[in-house]
C-alpha cells in the first residue's frame, strides 16, 4: 500500500526481503503499484533484481512496461538481465516500446533488437502495431532487422500496410517512404503469399501501393 516507514521497519526487523508470494516479490509489488521511493529502498536493502513472478516476469519488465527510465536504469545498475524472457517469451524491450528513452536505454544496455516472443514477434512488430514510428525508427537505425517475420510470416511492414483506414492519417507519406528507405522487404509474403503491395491494394491504399 506504499507505506515507507513500515516497508522499513520490516526489512530492519529481519523480513525477508526476496520472499515471493503470486505476483512475485515485494519488488514486484513495489513497481506494479507505481511505489518508486520503496522500488529504491528494496534494491539498496538487497533485493533480487532478476526474481520472477509467477508469469516469470522480472521487476525490470515491469519498469520497462511502466515507462520510467530512471528505475529501469537503476535496474540495470544493479544487474537486471536486459535479455530474460517472461513466459510468453517476452523480453524487457518488448515490454518497453511505448517509451523512446526507456528503448533506447535497453538498446544501450545490448538488448536483443530481434528476440521472438511466442507469436514470433519482435520488438519491432511491436513498436509498428503500436504506431510508435520513432521508436521503431531508432529501432532499425539500431540494427533491428524490418524483414522478420512472425508466426504469420508477416514482417513489421504487413503489419503497416494493414492500418485500419481511420489510423492511416498517422501513416503519412514520408513515413512510409522512411520506412522503405530503412532496407524494408517489400515483396515480403505472408502466409497466403501476399505482399504489402497486395494488402495496400486490398484494402484501396492507392497512396502506400504508388510508393510501393
């Protein structure tokens, strides 16, 4: 419930600061909650950065997910694995595509660009679905490979081209050209073997199918 001066008190009476209970430690707790004042005083009272909760997720997925880049920094100071994988085989830099430092960060840190989570989805596939153009941009000109694909043999740029029509006007024409510019596959097929001129033209995209 975010009482400091009780979380202090148990911690100097002996609590066990890394006992784990569902949703995993009170590390765990502490960020779920937005806590960040207690997030501090369990790392410097000794908590286990890399404990898992019960969907195997670590604090640092945690604070990626939450978007606060300086407990995440202090995470990774503290010897967070940037590379541990959640259940669903996702990584703190999946978790952390919303936020353009948070991604950096990790980046710096020599996260994975291209890990898979379970769907085979990368951190790329992420940030486009999410229509985060910049993250995705710092992604690539970081060394993220555009031509994966996932599960459906869909690279991130499927994922573009197949933008409802009412989210298309955040896909202006010079994101799509930058896009292409960043080594984009564009003859990529998926699993019906269609390309994202395919689904430009399907979905009457004529803007994105000229560029194409």
């Amino acid at each position: 419930n975010g009482h400091m001066e009780i979380v202090q008190f148990l911690i100097q009476s002996g609590a066990d600061v890394n006992a784990v209970a569902k949703d995993g430690t009170a590390l765990h707790l502490a960020l779920i909650n937005g806590h960040m004042e207690i997030v501090q005083f369990l790392i410097q009272s000794g908590a286990n950065v890399n404990a898992r909760s019960n969907n195997a997720s670590t604090p640092l997925h945690l604070a990626c997910r939450g978007g606060n880049e300086a407990i995440v920094q202090l995470l990774i100071q503290s010897g967070a694995l940037v590379k541990a994988r959640n259940f669903k085989c996702s990584t703190p830099l999946h978790q952390g595509i919303l936020s353009y430092s948070v991604t950096k960060l990790l980046i710096q840190s020599k996260a994975d660009l291209n890990s898979q989570n379970n769907k085979g989805l990368t951190p790329l596939h992420l940030a486009v679905k999410a229509r985060n153009y910049k993250v995705a941009k710092l992604l690539i000109q970081s060394g993220a490979n555009f031509n994966i694909t996932d599960k459906n043999n869909w690279t991130p740029f499927h994922y573009v081209i197949s933008a409802p029509l009412n989210s298309i006007a955040g896909l202006d024409e010079e994101n799509v050209k930058a896009l292409i510019r960043l080594a984009v596959d564009v003859n990529a097929q998926d699993q019906k073997g269609a390309t994202p001129l395919h689904w430009a033209v399907e979905q009457g995209k004529m803007d994105v199918a000229k560029l194409l």
